[in-house]
C-alpha cells in the first residue's frame, strides 16, 4: 500500500501537520507532585524528533479536588504549567507539534488503593460498576469543574501548545455525564437520552471555546465502550449518534478523536465504516481513528500483559486513501519506539518494537 496519504500535510485553523500521524494520549505516572520534569520534556521531545505529525500528551487533569486517581499524574494549573511549557519547548524545538490532553478522572478509580482523593466527583454518586462513591456533584460543583477546563485550555494556549484535547472517553467525567449507568441525574444534566445527557459536555466545550480564540483547534476525544463494559454503545444507531457529536461539533469541537479497541471494526451494522468514519459522515469534520495501530492484539490486552508485536497497517492505508478519517493515532507502538514514524515512512515496519506491560516503567 502507498504511504502517500498517511505522509501528506494536515492542516485546520492555526494548526499543520507534516502528516497524519498522532501520538495517542497514554497516561506514564512520570510527574512527582503533578509537575512535569525534565524527563518527561526529553520523552516528548524525542517523539518530535522522530516525526510525530501532532503528540499528544498524556491526561493532564484540572484543578479539582479529585481530578486525578494516580498521584503522579500531571495537573495543568499552577506550577505545572511552568513543566509544561519546558515541554513545549522542547518539542518545538525539535519541529514538532504538541496538544494537552486535559481531563478529570471522576469515579474512575486508579491502580493505587492507597490513594483516594475526595470530594469525588461525579454525576450521581455512582463509580463505573454502579456502587456508591459519595455524593453526586452539585451544581456549584458542575459549574467550578467547567469552569476549571476553561482555564486551563485558556493556559494551554498561553503557554504555546498548538491544540487543545479534550478526555470524554473511557467513563471518566465527562464520559460518565454521557452514559446513563452513570448518569442518573433528573435535572438539566441528566435525561434518559444522549441529548440530554450532553448538557456537560458541550458547556466544557464552550467554556473550552471561549478560553482560547476561534482559530485554536479544539479535540475531543469520544468513546462507545467503558471499562467493565466493552461492548456499550453510547450511539446504538447512527440517528443516535448525531444526537451525541453534532451538538458537541456545534458547541466548538474542531476534531473528533474517536477511540476504538480495534480500529478496524464497523460500528454499526451493514457499513464497514469504523467509529471514526461515521464520526466524519455524520458531521463532516475531520476525526481521528485509534485502537491497536501497528501492534498485534488490543491496547487493553496489551496493558493487562499481553506482549504485542508490530502488525502491518496496509489495511488502515487503505481506508485513510479512502478517506474513512483524516488523522491516526498510534498508542502503544510509539510509547515503545520514538522512531516508529521514520521506520514507517522508510519501509522498516518490519523493524519497529513490540509492547510488553514492562515498558511502562521507563520513559523510553
């Protein structure tokens, strides 16, 4: 298959990209206190300096009294933003392109017993497997948490990212307004449709919006399923679907990053279009696929032990010449190899690494 497409610039607003490779957000735990170090500005700059088209970075969570279930993941307010723009920086010079992923983890509970910051919050005092977690966030609460991402997409951009990305996905905060095992709410923030239960986060988008200027590209990274609950659909039709995603495109989303197990697989029955590619259908903006690019088994597989190996993607060639979707993210394979760009490009699939749970213990 030709690389043609996958190697061709990007552009949209103020941001362009040599080509359509994205490093997808994976959370490393790297930054004691929530302060990015000079450790973690190396790891993303050696990824810029192997022709990632747009890095993303790792979750990066708001000023919430819970918004992080890891200690050691990075915050964006305060004093890590001084990190983060070292980080910026580095990458910049290097050539490279560069967006936060910012988020909150809500009810989602980490790998860490020991570490369980509260208040907790969430739409109903619910975790994702349906047992109580405290209280159900008030509107005070809802109003400081939007309030929060607004900020800290506003110093984002002040300190020189090139986008923004915003985490819906994998039943953290926002997710957890969308789905309805969580969201049992009968005020405006809660309903018994997608709708409805939009309200959240098309006010963390427009809060979003207003923080930055109308040329600042906005991502937002969407999923169907939740841990514990692979197979949910959020859209079970496609009808559903543009209840879900237009309003959130209407509110100031410039790219859906539509997250996937297995990229390669139709979300909906009698079309072989992936999530990303119904994303792009239904709204016409550009969207970006991802779920186990370049590596044999699934990410989460992969996390959980699995070894993987490079796999080819002449079949993800084939469907971004088709024009399913505009941009791919590629998760673990780069977490593994900084290089995994330029082998690509040169014709050495062959020689990219594979993933095992162990490489998560370094920076590599």
């Amino acid at each position: 298959m030709s690389l043609d497409t996958l190697f061709s610039p990007f552009s949209l607003k103020s941001l362009t990209l040599p080509n359509r490779v994205v490093m997808a957000p994976m959370t490393r735990n790297f930054s004691p206190g929530g302060i990015p170090n000079q450790a973690v500005a190396d790891y993303y700059e050696r990824r810029a300096e192997g022709k990632v088209g747009l890095i993303l970075t790792e979750g990066t969570v708001i000023e919430r009294p819970a918004s992080k279930n890891e200690a050691n993941i990075p915050n964006i307010y305060g004093e890590a933003l001084e990190g983060w723009a070292k980080v910026v920086k580095a990458v910049h010079g290097k050539g490279g392109k560069i967006a936060p992923q910012i988020w909150h983890t809500g009810a989602a509970f980490g790998n860490t017993p020991d570490y369980r910051p509260t208040p907790m919050d969430s739409p109903s005092g619910l975790g994702l497997d349906g047992a109580s977690v405290g209280a159900a966030m008030s509107e005070s609460d809802i109003a400081d948490a939007i309030a929060a991402f607004g900020r800290s997409a506003g110093d984002a951009k002040r300190i020189g990212f090139d986008a923004i990305e915003l985490h819906g996905a994998h039943g953290y905060l926002i997710d957890e307004f969308f789905w309805d095992a969580t969201n049992k709410r009968t005020d405006k923030w809660g309903g018994a449709t997608i709708a409805e239960r939009n309200l959240f986060a098309t006010e963390v988008v427009k809060a979003a919006r207003a923080a930055v200027c109308p040329d600042f590209p906005i991502i937002l990274r969407l999923s169907q399923w939740k841990p514990g609950a692979f197979d949910y659909k959020i859209a079970a039709t496609p009808a559903e679907m543009e209840q879900w995603l237009q309003p959130l495109v209407d509110a100031g989303v410039d790219i859906l990053h539509c997250s996937q197990r297995r990229f390669w697989e139709p979300e909906f029955a009698g079309s072989e279009l992936n999530f990303a590619g119904w994303a792009r259908k239904i709204t016409n903006v550009p969207t970006i696929t991802v779920g186990s690019v370049g590596l044999s088994g699934e990410f989460i597989a992969g996390f959980g032990g699995e070894v993987s190996h490079p796999a080819s993607i002449d079949g993800l060639l084939k469907r971004l010449d088709d024009g399913e979707f505009d941009l791919v993210a590629v998760g673990r394979a780069l977490l593994s190899d900084p290089e995994w760009v330029e082998k690509i490009r040169a014709g050495r699939g062959e020689d990219t690494k594979g993933f095992e749970r162990a490489m998560l213990g370094s920076l590599v």
